[in-house]
C-alpha cells in the first residue's frame, strides 16, 4: 500500500505550530488559575479568569478543523477536495465560535 508522506508531514507541522501558538494562553491560564484559587465561586474575580478558556478552545478548534482538512486528505488523497468539504466544518466552528464569544 502506497503512503504518502505530505499528510503525515502536514500533521508534524500542524501539531508543532499549534503547539507553539497554544502554549502561552495555556501556561497564563493556569498561573491565573493557581494564583485564584482560593475565590469562592460565583465571585467577580473567579468569573474574570474564567474568560481565558475562550482563547484555548479557539486555538482547540483551529487545531481540530485543520487536523480534519490533513486526515481528509490522508483518506482520499485529494487536497483540493479536502478543503472543498472543509467549508462545512468550518461554517460549524464559526457558529461554535460566535457563541463562545458573546458569553465571554
């Protein structure tokens, strides 16, 4: 069987940038997080830190939506087509988005 290296490089690239990019929001929202950790729940400050989970579940969707464009295009080994049937998906995540961000 004939394995092409592009998507398994693709996905090399995409776990190293994501990780690059996700790893400050995650390393802050903790240091928040612990530096908090006593507020009672429902309090003013505990619902501010709270807010930084927006930005990691956006990078978590980027991370998904384009794992999902590498892994489409692993299967069927069409780039082009990957991409075309991605538009769903990201119209789905844009609407995910929209409401993580008026709750923020």
């Amino acid at each position: 069987m004939y394995l092409s290296l592009a998507p398994l490089l693709a996905t090399l690239a995409l776990l190293a940038l994501s990780t690059a990019i996700g790893i400050r929001p995650v390393v802050k929202l903790i240091r928040v997080y612990e530096a908090r950790h006593e507020l009672r729940p429902g309090s003013a400050g505990r619902i501010r830190s709270i807010s930084g989970w927006a930005v990691i579940a956006f990078w978590l969707m980027a991370t998904w939506f384009f794992a999902t464009i590498i892994g489409d295009w692993h299967v069927t080994g069409d780039l082009s087509g990957a991409i075309d049937r991605s538009w769903l998906r990201l119209r789905i995540l844009l609407e995910i988005a929209a409401a993580l961000g008026d709750n923020d």
